[in-house]
C-alpha cells in the first residue's frame, strides 16, 4: 500500500518494508572482490562485473529512498541519492566488494560494502544525508560505519535533514512556530475575520501534511524516514498534537464568526435595499403628484387663458357690433338730413323751439328722431 504527502515541491511516499533481505549465507566477513562499475540502478543498488560475470549488488546497511520500484511512487530525495551515487561510481570505475555473513538476498542480489579509493560508499551515501542505517541481522558489519555518517549528514543538515529541502520533515517541521502562534482571539469586524481566515489557512493545512507525515513515519511502512527522524518524531507528534487542534479550533470559530458577520451583513443589505425600494416608490409617488398637480395647473391655465381669449374675442365682437351700429346710425342720419334738406329750403322759417325745450310738432317741423316727452305726454322734444 502506497501513500503521499505533497509538499508543493517534493513528495513524501511510504515504503512498504525495505529491500535486501538475506537469506542466502557465502564467505566470511573478510572476503574482498575486485569489480567494475557497469551501472548504477538506484540509491543502493548497483551492477558490477565481477569475475567476467555482471552481478546485481545491494548495498548493505544502508537504505535510500525508492525510484524505480513497482509498487511504490517516487519517495522524497530519492533521484538525488541515486544522482549522488552515479556520480560516485561512473561506468568503468573500480571498486571493491566486501561481504558479511550473508552475501545474497531473496531476490538473489549480491550483499556488499562497496569500496571506491578506500572509502565506504555505503557511508558515503548517508553522510551526504540521501540514505539511512539499517540493520538485518545477521549482516551488520557496515551498519555503526553508516549510522555513524547518519548522525554527521543529520548534524550537518544535509539531504534528508535539511529544512530546506520541501519534502523533508525538518522542512514541514517549519510549520510547527506558525501553528503554534496563531492568535485566539476572533476579530471584530468582517473585514478582521477575512484577513484571520486567509492566514490561518495556509498555515494549517502545513500543519495537517507534517501530522500526515508523521503518521506515515511513525506507522513504520517508510523505512528510510523512520531512521531518518527517529530521534526528532516524538517532540514534533507532541507539539503538532497540541497545536493542530487548538489551530483548527480557531479556524471553525472564525468560520463561524464570519457566517454571523455575513449573516448580519446581508440583513443590512436587504435592509438598504428596501429603504432605497421604499424611497424611490417615494419619490415616484412625490414625481407622479408633481406632474398631475402641473398638468392640473397646465390645464387651469389653459382653460382660462382659453377663457380670456374668448371674453377678448367676444368684447371686441362687440365693440365691432357697436361701431357698425353707430356707422349705420349716422348712415341713417345722414340720409334723413339728405332727405329733409329740400324740404328745408322750401319751408317757412323754423319758429324758435320753446324754451323748455318741449313742445309740439310745430315747434320741430321734419325731426323724425326719437322722442322725450314732458309730463303728461302733451309735448316733447328730440332726445
């Protein structure tokens, strides 16, 4: 079974078991063999000819993490170990192998400390923190050698140990002082909790894949980083055990503060949309009413503007009906006074009207005008 933990730049991968599992005993523990690089096949392994004949060698007491291995994605650091060691063992360097009790495996790989210029490659590989001590008895002639460079590579930081390095626990490690100094105190305002849910995010997912991670090292399944971390596992479970739930704790009271605060926000919303709702029918309504009170307005002053223009055009028809009257009339007048003028030269001399001013049709011989008579209708005079 294979599990990962990605890191954002390298992945974490659990091993089920380790290789090189002697079963097969050949030779004592000083037995030495002359070979030649062929191939470098991973971390730990590698083909050599020995003897005319091209031999598949495990490297003993030391364990790098998988790349080409069947059943198990790419572990963390492993293309560097076997990177490290093809550029220690080239093709056609010469080496030396030496054995322990056991000299082969179930897989029938040969078991060897290998030799380049008198220095233990094994060793090599984890002082430079690409591979881990391990111990199948009975073969353990390399193993203090390795596990004395282990604890170099660890103190140096190098490889595996190095925090900078993304998929080394030393690495997610570095989320412990963050975890550990998120605040506990909620912010007030909306704006305060966005911020705290954006910090305290990131934060703690670091701190879930460092958990996972020391799941995977502490279950034992991943050989190389439960050697690797041995010593340091136990601090880093009890301080990520203390911290992840207080962390996540803090993070769901935010994400509840911010469901209120968003609640309440969108109360106010709808708050203020109905107050502009009820202000613009407001308005509307105040905008109707003008416009009718101005058409209503529009339309009296119309009516009477109307009204005046007929009063103007009725008195000045009466006027006109005035001035023809009178024009008829001083027609008629100046017709009779044409008539009367032959009359008039034919006529005695006009006796002097009375000094009251009435009298009779002597005294206004050819008026034929209206007449104003005196009391008791026996006289009159012209009106």
């Amino acid at each position: 079974m294979t599990a990962k933990v990605v890191t954002g730049v390298a992945v974490l991968t659990v091993a089920a078991g380790a290789t090189g599992i002697a079963v097969a005993q050949s030779g004592g523990p000083d037995d030495r063999d002359r070979a030649t690089v062929v191939r470098v096949i991973d971390g730990d392994t590698i083909d050599a000819e020995v003897d005319g004949d091209v031999e598949r060698v495990r490297l003993l007491n030391v364990d790098t993490p998988e790349t080409k291995h069947p059943e198990k994605a790419v572990q963390c650091l492993g293309p560097e170990a076997t990177e490290f060691l093809e550029d220690l063992l080239a093709p056609g360097d010469r080496i030396e192998l030496a054995y322990d009790v056991e000299r082969t495996d179930r897989y029938d790989r040969t078991l060897a400390g290998v030799y380049k210029d008198d220095s233990l490659v094994n060793a090599d590989i984890a002082e430079a923190g690409l591979g881990v001590a391990v111990l199948y008895e009975p073969n353990d002639r390399f193993y203090q050698e390795v596990l004395d460079a282990q604890a170099l590579a660890q103190e140096a930081g190098e490889g595996l140990h190095d925090p900078q390095v993304g998929c080394t626990l030393p690495a997610l490690a570095e989320a412990l002082p963050p975890l550990e100094e998120l605040p506990a105190e909620i912010p007030a305002d909306a704006a305060g909790v966005a911020a705290a849910l954006a910090a305290a995010a990131p934060v703690i997912a670091a701190g879930e894949v460092l958990g996972s991670a020391l799941d995977l090292v502490e279950s034992g399944s991943h050989v190389v980083l439960a050697k690797a971390y041995a010593a340091s596992v136990p601090g880093w479970r009890k301080r990520i055990d203390a911290a992840l739930p207080a962390a996540v704790a803090y993070q769901e009271d935010l994400q509840s503060a911010k469901a209120e605060l968003d609640e309440a926000e969108r109360q106010a919303e709808e708050a203020r949309k109905a107050a502009e709702k009820k202000a613009a029918e407001e308005k509307a309504a105040a905008e109707k009413a003008a416009e009718e009170a101005a058409a209503k307005k529009a339309a009296e002053e119309a009516a009477a503007k109307k009204a005046a223009e007929e009063a103007a055009e009725q008195a000045e028809r009466e006027r006109q009906w005035q001035v023809e009257r009178q024009r008829q009339e001083a027609q008629r007048q100046q017709e009779a006074e044409r008539r009367r003028a032959p009359a008039q030269q034919q006529a005695p001399p006009r006796q002097q009207a009375p000094s009251s001013g009435y009298g009779t049709d002597a005294d206004y011989p050819g008026y034929t005008g209206p007449r104003c008579y005196a009391p008791g209708g026996q006289s009159w005079r012209p009106c």
